[in-house]
C-alpha cells in the first residue's frame, strides 16, 4: 500500500495554521551575535545578527538579485555581503553596492522586520512593518525578577506549533508521558475551569488537600503527604503560553511554592516549530547543585513532549487513510485555542481582502 503525504497538520480549515500579524520568539538573546544566523520564523526565512552597537537586526533570508540565501554570505561592518554575486545590503535593507556596475537601484532591496529583545528572547514581527506594537508583546516579569531562578533552552520540533500548545494545555498528561514524577492519578482527574478574559485563553487546575506528587521532594515537601495545588495557564497570543504554580504545605495554611514556566510556539512551517521555553522558581535560589539536577530534570520532560509531539505529527503525515481524531473532556482548552486561532487567520484574511478593494 502507498502512503499518501496529508497537506493538513490540524483541523483548522487548511493552511495557514498561524496568523501573520503576530510577534513571535525568533531566537534566544544568546543565539544572535555577529555570525549570520539563519531562522525560518512563520514561513519566513531570515537572517539574524547583532551591529557593532549590539542591536539585532532581522532581514529575510535571500539575495533579490539570484536569490542565494545570505546567511551564506559574509558580515562586513554592519552590512551583509552576498556570497554569490557579492551584492553589499545595509542592515535597513537598502542595497549599498552592486560589484558589477556602479549605480544602485533603489528597487535592490530586501525585507527587514521589526524586532524587540526582551530577554531572554528576540521577537520577530511578521506583519506589516508599521503594524509592529510592542506593547502586544507579553509581560513575563519572573523572568528578571531577581528573587527567582530561572533557566531556559531551545529545542526544535518536527511538529506543528499548536500541537506544543495543546500539550500544555492538557496536563492529564503527566502521569503517563512523564511517570513517576510530576502527577498523581487525583491531579489527572481535576476538572480545569476555562473563560476567556479580554481574548486571553485561561485554564486554571485547582487541588485542593490532595497527596503531593514524587517532585514535591526536590522542595523539601513528603511525597503522599496532603498540599494544595494549583496551576494556571494564560495563552495571551498564539506564540505563548505562560503557566504559574502554586504548591502549598501543607494543605490550607502552609508555605507556598511558586514557580512559572513560559513556552513560546513559533511556527518554522506548517510542519514544524521552534519550542523555546523558560522556567523561574522562587525557591532553593541559591542552590547551584540542585539548580543543576533541576534543568537536567525539566529538559528531559520537555524533550519527551517533544518525541511524543513529533511521533503525532508523523502519523498525521504519513497515515495512509483518512483520519479523525476523538476529543476526550480534557481537550477542552486546546479545542477553544484552535478556534481562536482560526478566528484571528479569518480576520486577517478579511482585512487583506479589504485593503485589496
């Protein structure tokens, strides 16, 4: 039997699954410096690097004379020089040189994008450059707070963005993805409450005098023993999802534990994505050595969302026969996501269709 390649990765109604108008996390801040890195950030391949005045810059991808990508090219000062024909661009686009003759049309340019570095990431703008507000990026003030810990990474992932979204979103995952560790069968059980509050999707995951899954130990916390637990979930745009946690011990009037962790979902293509994610906790601060076993812990959970995302994406592409999928009650969030999703590609798509009238 042949396998059929599937054009469509989620039920949204065909392609595109992302918006365009929309910051997205383009690269970690220590990612970018004066080498020429080369990201495809929604469909869009760019080419990041910092000026000599430490400012990123972000241009597409791609020389518009014979189209040779210039990430292959070469840094001269702040310019970049093409590595085929040798066409010299500055970093606001303009074309400053053309080897083979002596003027410069004003027409030889290529895209720039809009960017903020916030840490610790890079934001990328993907819409219409006079569009580009940096208030609509998200505020994530644990990550600078200098009471918390906090580490982050990047992983890449062969598997649509909104898939990282719905992982998430749907922690009745834990016990059986990540065993052993981050749930018990009472928090795979909770009924999260769902609203939306001014377009933003909240999901809140409320325990109340429930057994203290095994990681409770890493706080000094006895396993088994009764807290109080609570997670919130906050997607304020499709490129980010910001959880916080709360565990108290014991339950009702203990001390509390906090911590925050940030997914940020770009889309590369439809295919693929680019997961950076950040987690800040304001306990054991100070604790090098813990902080160590800690990462170690939270990067091989966070790569096994991704091999399991990955084998989806696989099955999704290469399933010989139609699919369909059955939605069980904890899918609730991530069904309403997508919604929202494909409302905001609708009313892109209606605005375009107007400014074309």
């Amino acid at each position: 039997m042949s396998v059929v390649a599937r054009p469509e990765t989620l039920p949204l109604g065909g392609a595109p699954t992302f918006p365009s108008r929309m910051w997205w996390v383009a690269a970690r801040s220590a990612e970018v410096g004066s080498d020429l890195l080369a990201r495809r950030i929604a469909d869009r391949p760019m080419v990041l690097y910092r000026t000599n005045e430490g400012a990123v810059v972000a241009i597409d991808d791609m020389c518009p004379h014979r189209w040779l990508p210039l990430s292959k090219g070469r840094r001269e000062g702040d310019q970049v020089r093409c590595g085929y024909h040798g066409l010299l661009f500055n970093h606001d686009g303009s074309c400053a040189e053309v080897p083979s003759q002596p003027e410069v049309s004003t027409r030889v340019a290529v895209r720039t994008y809009a960017v903020i570095e916030r840490a610790p990431w890079v934001w990328v703008w993907t819409g219409d450059g006079d569009d580009a507000d940096p208030t609509e990026i998200p505020a994530y003030p644990w990550l600078t707070n200098p009471d918390w810990r906090m580490d982050e990474a990047y992983l890449p992932m062969a598997a649509n963005y909104l898939r990282g979204h719905e992982n998430v979103l749907d922690l009745s995952h834990f016990d059986y993805l990540h065993p052993g560790g981050l749930a018990t069968q009472e928090w795979t059980r909770v009924r999260p409450s769902l609203s939306i509050e001014d377009g933003v999707l909240v999901e809140v995951r409320d325990l109340r005098s429930a057994p203290a899954a095994p990681n409770a130990a890493a706080m000094g916390v006895e396993p088994g023993s009764l807290v109080d637990r609570r997670n919130e979930s906050r997607v304020p745009t499709p490129a980010l999802h910001i959880a916080t946690t709360t565990l108290r011990s014991p339950a009702g009037d203990g001390h509390e534990y906090h911590g925050a962790v940030l997914h940020a979902f770009t889309p590369e293509t439809e295919r693929t994505s680019h997961y950076f994610f950040a987690a800040a906790r304001d306990w054991r601060v100070d604790d090098s050595e813990f902080d160590e076993r800690f990462w170690q812990m939270a990067l091989f959970t966070f790569n096994q969302d991704k091999d399991a995302l990955e084998a989806v994406e696989q099955v999704a592409l290469t399933h010989p026969g139609p699919l369909r999928e059955f939605s069980v009650r904890s899918d609730k969030s991530g069904l309403r996501l997508r919604r929202l999703v494909k409302e905001l590609i609708a009313d892109e798509a209606r605005g375009q269709a107007k400014s074309e009238d």
